[in-house]
C-alpha cells in the first residue's frame, strides 16, 4: 500500500514540467474551462472528494483502489486502502498501518502533491491543450480537454474531462510512453464544509507503537 501512495501523490497521475519549453499551442476554450474551474477550487475553504484509483497498461485498466482526499487550501490529507498521507503546509507525513511505519520529508521541488489543482494549472508549462469536444464520463456531461508535452517526457498525453456546469474535475487519465496507464475518477465532491482544525496535523501520540522516520 505504501508504494501505490507513494505513486499517486508524488507523479503517477501528474502533468509533469519539463527542463525546457517548446511553444505551446493553448486551445482558447480549453482555457478557459481549465482556468475558471481553478479559480473555483481557491475560492472554496476547503473540499473534498472520494476517488477511484486505477492502473493497468494500453487503455486497459487491471487494479482499482478506492480512496477519499481532503485539502484545505495548502494542506491535504489522503486515504487509500489502510494508508493515510498527511500534508500539514511543511512537511508530508505517510501513515502505514500495515507497517506500522511513518515516513517524514519535506516537499521537494521535483515533487508534486495529489490536489485537483495540480492538473488544472500545469497546463501552463510545457504542454499543448486541446478542448476536443464533449463526452459522457460516468453519468456526466463532461468537457473532454488533452494534454500533450512539447518536449520529450516520460508522458505520452493527459486527458482531463470536467464538469464545466460545476467547475469541477470529473476524471484524469494519464498515458505513458512505457504502455502504462494510470486514472483517477472522482465522485461525491464536497465543499466548505466544517472540519476539526486538527484533521491536517500529525499527532505522535496516535503512533507511539509506529516507527517513524525522518527522510
């Protein structure tokens, strides 16, 4: 469990940047969409969505997890299958109860951190976006956007599909240059709602019987 967590919120379904940027072809439509559905994200307290988590290789999906995220503005916390990451706006904090293990490190430059936002601001770096019509993405109507790299990544493409009714991600799928495929679909979204201050803390006293480690 701890690996497939370490996937998800370190780059398993992030848009990566690249070292140099060619010109980037921005489609007008898609643009917009992507840009008021981040403006829509920062204007909430906080949100909150269950999701499932799928890998497989070509467009076939072979393994789901299911898993719930919180974020409030810098902080997040994430759960998928007994495993628990913690972002308190410093450091990350990955929980495993099957190891009975905490890790610690803080956030590198190289890093990037499961929140919808990542997906929908990376277009700016490196990337060609193309709205490429509409689609039914699991009971909704969704705006099909494609990203492609302008340089040579480990990514083949990236393709969002939202609900621009509602400003919010219905789905991600990220396509490989190694065949491999990875998709996270996203249902009962939440938001502003009333949450205890110490849900993004990291508190010690829970995990006396835990090794923890500082990276």
């Amino acid at each position: 469990m701890k690996n497939i967590l370490k996937k998800i919120s370190v780059g398993i379904l992030v848009v990566a940047t690249s070292a140099s940027f060619a010109a980037q072809k921005i489609d007008a439509k898609a643009k917009t969409i992507l840009d008021a559905i981040s403006t829509q994200y920062k204007s909430k307290n906080n949100v909150y969505f269950k999701f499932v988590y799928g890998t497989g290789n070509g467009k076939k999906i072979t393994r789901t997890e299911p898993g719930i995220f919180y974020s409030a503005k810098d902080k997040y916390k994430l759960k998928i299958m007994g495993t628990e990451q913690i972002f308190d706006g410093n450091k990350i904090y990955n929980i495993s109860a099957e190891d009975q293990e905490v890790t610690v490190a803080k956030p590198t430059g190289n890093e990037q951190m499961f929140s919808p936002l990542t997906y929908i601001e990376q277009y700016k770096k490196g990337y060609n976006v193309k709205y490429m019509g509409k689609l039914m993405i699991n009971g909704v109507n969704s705006d099909y956007i494609k990203l492609t790299p302008t340089t040579k990544t480990s990514i083949k493409e990236v393709n969002l599909f939202v609900n621009d009714a509602k400003k919010q991600i219905v789905k991600l799928e990220q396509f490989s240059t190694d065949n491999s495929v990875s998709v996270i679909a996203i249902s009962d979204y939440k938001e502003n709602q009333s949450l205890n201050n110490s849900m993004f803390n990291f508190d010690k006293e829970q995990y006396k019987n835990y090794i923890v480690t500082e990276l």
